[in-house]
C-alpha cells in the first residue's frame, strides 16, 4: 500500500513577510497569483486537506482545490506571541524566546509547544500509512518542519534549521512502514 503526501505551505501573509509570529490572517494578494502559477503542476489527488488558519484555506481556494479542514494540520499556537515581531518578543520576553527556542516542550507563549505540533505531525502520519493514495495538505511552516524531522529521525530542535518558503511543496512517501522524504522545494518563485 504506498501513500503519498504533498505538504504545501500556505501563502505568504504580512506576518511571514515582516518577521513575525502569525495570527490568523490572510495571504498577500500576491501569494494568490502565485498560487495560480502553481495550481498547473499539481499531481492529482485523492484527497486535500487543509489546516483551519485562513491562510491555508485561501490558499487552497486559490489553487482550485476543494479541501476539508484538517486539525491536525494547524498552526502552531503562538499564545500571546501572535502578531507580534520576533524583536518584540525577545525584548518582552528573552527568557522565554530562549526557551522556546531550546526545550522542545517549551510553551512559554501561553500556547502550543512545538512538541505538540510535532505529536499533531506524527499523528496525521500514522493515519496517512494506513490509507494509500495521494493527499495534499495545505498548512505552515512549523507542521512541515516537524513532518520533515518526524520522518528523518532528526532532534525535534532541528526545526530550525529548516527554511519552508510560502507556496513550496514538500512530498513524502510511505509503504504503510515507513515514510521518507520524497522531495522537497519551491515550484514558483518569488
């Protein structure tokens, strides 16, 4: 039984673009054009997912694709941090940046760990290997990294160590064994 998931992180919002941690807002009217140069090269899909952040739902309106809101797929819950700049937050709150950035079970944010959304990524995996087919999920940032180490066997802290632009794609591909990294990068650029 072999699986396929494409992960395509959503469009780039005011957040992503000004360096900071996202709240629940749209794409850049930019990222829909985008978008559109994209929808062309997708692989047909058995099922779309989509995390429930705007972003991510408009995204997949954007690429035509008709897809069903999937919680395990959200963005990471950034507490009080939401909307603020990562210089904000560090002068705010050094200590707690520091922590967040080195304990994985850190939420000092008042919201989710990333070991939580590492648990939400494991999860969606687990449930993919027993269905075959391909599925497209729309998300973020976060979610791919912690799918990417997930898969790879690598420190969960390595998350940031990986660079997701908005609109790439990352694929990976399962036997109902194991999953591995398939590929991963931007289509369209800009």
């Amino acid at each position: 039984m072999l699986a396929r998931l494409t992960m395509i992180a959503s469009g780039a919002t005011q957040a992503t673009r000004k360096g900071r941690f996202p709240s629940d807002e749209a794409p850049e009217p930019r990222a829909f054009e985008r978008a559109g140069a994209l929808a062309a090269s997708l692989r047909r899909a058995d099922r779309v997912w989509t995390s429930p952040a705007r972003a991510a739902r408009q995204t997949a309106e954007a690429l035509g694709l008709a897809a069903t809101v999937e919680p395990l797929l959200g963005e990471q819950d950034f507490g009080r941090w939401a909307g603020k700049s990562f210089e904000e937050v560090q002068a705010e709150d050094p200590e707690g940046m520091a922590a967040w950035l080195s304990d994985p079970d850190a939420a000092p944010h008042g919201g989710e760990s990333l070991a939580a959304v590492a648990s939400r990524g494991a999860a969606l995996l687990e449930r993919l290997a027993a269905e075959s087919g391909h599925t497209i999920a729309l998300t973020h940032a976060v979610p791919i990294r912690a799918a990417m180490v997930h898969v790879l066997g690598a420190p969960l802290s390595s998350v940031w160590k990986i660079d997701i632009e908005p609109l790439s794609l990352t694929e990976f591909r399962g036997d109902g064994r194991r999953w591995v990294l398939h590929a991963s990068g931007v289509i369209v650029s800009g």
